[in-house]
C-alpha cells in the first residue's frame, strides 16, 4: 500500500495519472449490477404469479422511493462519499460517519457469500461436480476477490470498466437470453410450470407465513444509491445522475420482472429450490426446450455479472470510508490513497477481514448456523443506513431548501414527506420483521434471540463507530480533508 502524498491524503497531485470521468451509461451500469442480480431470480420465481404483486410492492415501497431520493440527494451534494456526505449535510459528521459505517461493515460478512455463488457459478462453465470441491472454491473464491480488490487500486479506469462490462455481458444479456428463451418456450407451444388464475394470483399474499418475505422485498432493490459514490468522478453531476437513475431503474424493473417469470414458467417450481443454485434452474430451463448447450455460456455470463456486481460493492463504501477517514473519523492508516485515488487502505484492510470470513464459510461448515445469524445483523445495519439516508432527504428540504438541486422529489415538501414516509414505514416495519427468528435455523428462545439481535445490531451499527468517534485525535484529519470531500483533490 502506497503512503499518503505531500498532501496528507494520498489523494492525487503532481504526475498523477489524468482523472477518468464516469458518463451516465458508466453510472447507470454501476446500478445496474449493484442491484440486479439473477441470484435472486430462482427464489422469487418459487413465488408464482404472485412475484409480479411482490415486486412491485418492493418497488412502491422501497426502490421508487430510494431512486427519487438518491437523484435529489446525489444532484444537491454531488460530494466524495456518498450517502456519508448526504447524512453529514443533515445531521453532523457523526451521523454521516455511522451511515457510511452501516454500509460498509455490512459488505464485510455479504462478500463470501457471492464469491461462493461466482465460484459455483463458474464451476458449470467448467465441470459441475468442482462446486462441491473445498479447494476449488477456496481457490477461485480468493483468487476473484483479490483480483478484483487489486484491479481497484488503479481507479475508476478499471472499476468503473468492470461495472460497465459486467452490467452489459453479465447481466443485461443474460436477462436478455431468459427473456428470448421464454418467448421460444410459447412459440413452440410447450405447457409453461404456470397455470394461469387469473388477475388475482398477481397479488401478493401477505400472512403470517409470508410476513418474513416482506423484509426480502422491501430490500430486494437495494444499491441504488450506489452511483452517488462516485459523484467527484462525474463531469456533470446534476444531469448525469437523473437520466443513469431513470435508465438503471428501468432496466432493473423490467428484466427483474421478465427474467424471473421466464424461469418461473419453464422450471417447474420443485426444481427451484434455493440449495439447487440459480444455474441448475437455469439448466433445466435450457434442458426443457433443447438449448442445453447453452448452459455453460450462461454460466459464464452469469458469473462474470457477479463478479461486476462484487466490484461496485467492493469500491463504492470503500471509497466513501476512506472519505470519511480523511474528516478525522478514523486513525491514519484508513485514509491512505494511492495515486489513482483509490482507497487502498480500506480495500485492503475489507479484503482481509472478508477473507477470514470466506475461509470460515468454507472450511468450517459447523459456523453457518452462526453465519447465518451474522447475515441476518448485517440486513438490519444496512437498514439504520437508509433510515438516516432517507430522514437526511427530509432534512435537507428544511436546512438547505435553497440549496441548488438538478432534480427534485417531485409534490414539493409533501413529495419529500410522502417519498421518505413509505420508505421509513416499510423499514422500520422490515426490522422489526428481521428480530423474528426464522424456524429451525436457529437453537436459541424467541427472546433470546431478539435480545442478541438488537444488542449485536447496535454494536454494529452505532457501536462500532462511536468506538473510533470517542478516541478520535485531530491529527487523523488530513490537511486538505475539505477538498477530498468536495472533489476538488484530484
């Protein structure tokens, strides 16, 4: 890892390479794989016709509501950081510190389990039986995430390059093929797994049964704000962020909605199952219709969507952290960048400890159980996050109301109140859902186990950072601390 230039940052000065600038097909890819993922397609396909009710409720609920909030927000504080930024206008420098922290640390425990998925995945485009290979997947898991963690280290050149690549070939594309696929499955006049019942069956069924899949809804769409971290590498932020959101929400929307119904109808919903992995369904959809050559291109595709997905993951939090180390928030080390402005320091210390995390999910099948319970705190810190990112929306309207915005939530502050409201409703009521404990996955009483998630969920969340908030030292901000902020640096 390179030391902190002249300047105390690392950020770029003298003889740096010249700054790459994201255009709104670059921004709007970066979305795009953040948050649409064909791993989520088999689940939601066990769902029937009613997956069409589901997602839309997750898209009035949740994904409306945070792409009109991220195009206001990203437009009025185009800074370095992100969501830190837009907490740290409305509420201090603390609270954008824990909304950034929330973020981050929640990647921590998701990495291996994509890299699991991206190692699986591949294993079809090679030979199947290698996924349930210890060595294979230790190999090609550590292999990916340190591959892309170092391709990161050279700026937005590569970063912004696999988002694009891997949004367009890896995730668009297979869609695409899904949806071509299904579309030859009726040509052909094949019976579909899907019987037909009329309008009704399209609505979700909400009960006591189902009521833990409202979390999963709610957050189905999670990752549009993605793009705002990038906001010091855009020319024009405040028309190039509303046309990425408007483009990425609309293809996510859509072929969200068409790929997951042609899995739905040409798999019948027994071979859904989640252990089987999103490429066996696809398998049996290809085998059905006679394209089973087609099985490992796909696998292929699929994987490198993954790995594109994992990237805009990887970097976007770590570039808003070293952001915020750089205000003081954390020792030194955290704000090292290196001449390309990437964060090395982050992306570093994020790849050790999530490496130690993938090592355990693989080689000590016994802490799953534990694992698990690890997931499930992460889905509630990344909700804390987008309960401060969505009350900064309403703040900001009071504290800053003059403030230039390129875009705003449209109905005045009634838009604003009504936008962030159902978003609020639907994550407060989603975290009360995740202190459910879901039968047999977890040997603990019912109290038990909300007590553990709502003390580890605090420890995590606000904890964490209040820990380096208390013994912060002002010679952790950098000099031009200011500047890194609000793009001026590079």
């Amino acid at each position: 890892m390179s030391e902190p230039s002249a300047n105390g940052t690392g950020a770029p000065s003298a003889g740096v390479p010249a700054k790459v600038y994201l255009g709104v097909f670059a921004l709007a890819m970066i979305n795009v794989t953040a948050v649409l993922s064909i791993r989520n397609f088999p689940s939601m396909a066990e769902l029937g016709w009613s997956l069409v009710g589901w997602y839309v409720l997750a898209l009035l609920l949740f994904f409306l509501p945070l792409s009109l909030a991220g195009a206001e927000l990203a437009t009025g504080w185009p800074k370095g950081g992100g969501v830190y930024a837009w907490v740290r206008e409305a509420f201090g420098e603390r609270q954008g510190f824990i909304a950034i922290w929330c973020e981050w640390s929640e990647n921590i425990v998701w990495f291996p389990t994509v890299l699991s998925f991206i190692a699986a995945t591949f294993a079809y485009a090679i030979d199947p039986s290698l996924a349930s290979n210890g060595l294979y997947m230790l190999v090609v898991m550590m292999g990916v995430f340190w591959g892309v963690t170092v391709l990161n280290f050279f700026g937005e050149k590569y970063g912004s390059g696999i988002s694009s690549f891997g949004g367009l070939f890896g995730v668009i594309l297979p869609c695409a093929i899904l949806i071509v696929l299904l579309i030859v499955f009726l040509v052909e006049g094949k019976t579909g797994a899907l019987t037909w019942t009329g309008v009704s069956g399209l609505l979700p069924s909400i009960n006591l049964g189902t009521l833990p899949f409202v979390q999963t809804a709610v957050l189905l769409f999670a990752g549009m704000e993605m793009a705002g971290f990038h906001a010091r590498e855009t020319r024009d932020p405040g028309n190039d962020f509303p046309r990425a959101i408007l483009y990425s929400a609309t293809i996510i929307f859509v072929l969200s909605i068409l790929g997951t119904l042609a899995i739905a109808y040409t798999v019948p919903a027994q071979a859904l199952s989640l252990s089987a992995g999103v490429i066996q369904a696809i398998q049996s959809m290809l085998h059905a219709i006679g394209a089973g050559w087609l099985v490992k291109p796909m696998a292929l595709l699929i994987a490198v969507g993954a790995v594109a997905q994992l990237s805009t993951w990887l970097i976007g939090p770590a570039k808003a952290l070293g952001v915020a180390a750089a205000q003081g928030d954390m020792p030194k080390v955290w704000r090292s960048h290196n001449r390309y402005d990437s964060p090395v320091a982050v992306l570093i210390i994020q790849a050790a400890i999530s490496s130690l995390f993938a090592l355990l999910f693989v080689l000590v099948p016994s802490v799953n159980s534990a694992y698990w319970i690890l997931q499930a705190l992460t889905t509630q810190v990344i909700i804390v996050m987008y309960l401060l990112m969505f009350s900064a929306l309403i703040k900001l309207r009071y504290s800053q109301p003059d403030t230039p915005r390129a875009y705003r939530v449209p109905g005045g502050t009634a838009g604003v109140w009504i936008c962030s409201g159902v978003a609020l409703v639907a994550l407060i009521f989603s975290f009360l859902i995740g202190l459910i404990p879901p039968q047999g996955t977890v040997a603990m009483s019912t109290t038990t186990y909300i007590v553990v998630m709502l003390v580890f969920t605090f420890i995590l969340s606000i904890g964490a950072p209040l820990a380096f908030w208390l013994f912060r030292k002002p010679s952790w901000r950098a000099p031009d601390a200011e500047s890194l902020l609000e793009g001026d640096a590079a």
